[in-house]
C-alpha cells in the first residue's frame, strides 16, 4: 500500500474543501481553479523555494528583500484562508471591528502634522531603557530637530508619514555620527528607535528620516515578524 505524500495529500484537502468554501479570494491570478492555483503557490513554489532549495531551483533566502514582498502578500491571503477553514471546520470565530479608512487617515494626519523628526548620537539603546520611561538621549548625548513635513510621496491607503530632512552638512556640524532617531511634538517624545551601527552622513548631500504609521484593524492576521 503506497502512502499519500504531502503534496498529494494538500491537493487532495484543496480540492474538497474548495466544494464547500470559496477559495478564489486566497488564490493568486492563474487560469488554474482555486485549489490547484493555491497549491502550485503555496507548495510548489513558496513552500520549496524557502524550505528545499535546491541547485537549478528558484531559492528564496533571509533577508532577500527582491522575494519578500510576494512572500508577504501571499502569507496574508493565506493566514486569511486558514482563518476562514477555521470558522468552517473548526467553529473558531475571530472579533473584528474597527475604524474607517477615512476616519483613520485624517486622525494621523492631523496627528502627524505636529510631529518633528530628531536625530542624536547619544548611544544608549532603546532595549536598555526601561519600558514607558524612554528619553531623547538618556545619557546627554546631543540631539537635533530636523525641518519635518508630511511624507506625502510615502503615503497610500491606510498608510501616512512625516520625514524630516536636513542637509548633511548641517547635521555633521553638531553630530558625528547618529545612534538614535525618532519623533518629538513640542519637545515631549513620542517615538524614538536605535541603530544597530552608527551612522556618519559624512560625504552625503542631504539626511532624511521618514516615520510611517500604518493602519490595521482588529481581527486581522499579523503581517509582520521579527527576523
């Protein structure tokens, strides 16, 4: 008796639940029905391209920011559809809720507006601080404001920025070198992140920092992850 292999058996499960659920929102555009399409991405190609590549295969590796983007796209539609098996199969319901793209995008905006990029070159890490109690430049390193506008270039649906641009010049006259960055309103911070290296704008024309807050509502699959 020959045993089912995984491919075979993901095809097989495809192809049954696609009689009861509508797979055609998690698949990619293909002429191939739902389930096969799924299954040619999610198995033959993403699946085998990041856990057995081999020589003359497409590979995809940490890191490979050229494959990331179609990795994150189809994880989405895919976290979407186990959730929607779930609901089916399983009785699992997920909360959801939230608010509406234009509500959300005029809030940052205005938001936004009274933000101010700075950059430091005080050292301290921000996993060194603790948690709530963040400051500017925890050990008197110098800082700068930085002439901040809306990043309106950057900004897409349920998506908006401010960036802060100064020449290098400027920059290198009261900092060496950067360590920290993040966002003021007044003088009070709002956020602030570390490098893991320092940076010197030495040689470069001009220094932009860009902050984006994008919008995600209840419920949704998580997109992003450490690495």
């Amino acid at each position: 008796m020959s045993l089912e292999g995984d491919s075979d058996w993901l095809k097989r499960a495809l192809r049954v639940v696609g009689q009861t659920v509508d797979l055609t929102p998690y698949a990619s555009s293909s002429p191939q029905a739902p389930h096969n399409a799924i299954h040619r991405e999610l198995y033959v190609s993403l699946r085998t391209a990041i856990f057995h590549s081999k020589k003359g295969r497409t590979t995809w590796t940490p890191q490979a920011w050229s494959s990331r983007a179609m990795i994150v796209e189809a994880r989405i539609r895919y976290a979407r559809m186990f959730r929607t098996l779930a609901a089916e199969y399983l009785g699992m319901r997920y909360p959801s809720g939230g608010f509406a793209q234009g509500f959300w995008e005029s809030t940052w905006e205005t938001t936004l507006s009274a933000f101010q990029l700075f950059v430091s070159d005080d050292p301290t890490r921000v996993d060194d601080e603790r948690a709530g109690e963040h400051q500017i430049a925890p050990v008197g390193g110098a800082w700068i404001e930085l002439p901040s506008v809306a990043a309106e270039d950057m900004s897409t649906d349920w998506c908006r920025g401010v960036m802060g641009v100064e020449s290098a010049a400027t920059v290198q006259q009261s900092l060496s070198q950067i360590h920290r960055f993040g966002t003021l309103s007044g003088k009070k911070l709002m956020t602030v992140e570390d490098l893991r290296a320092p940076l010197s704008v030495d040689g470069l024309d001009m220094l932009q920092v860009v902050l984006l807050v994008e919008g995600r509502n209840y419920g949704q699959p998580r997109q992003d992850f450490e690495s």
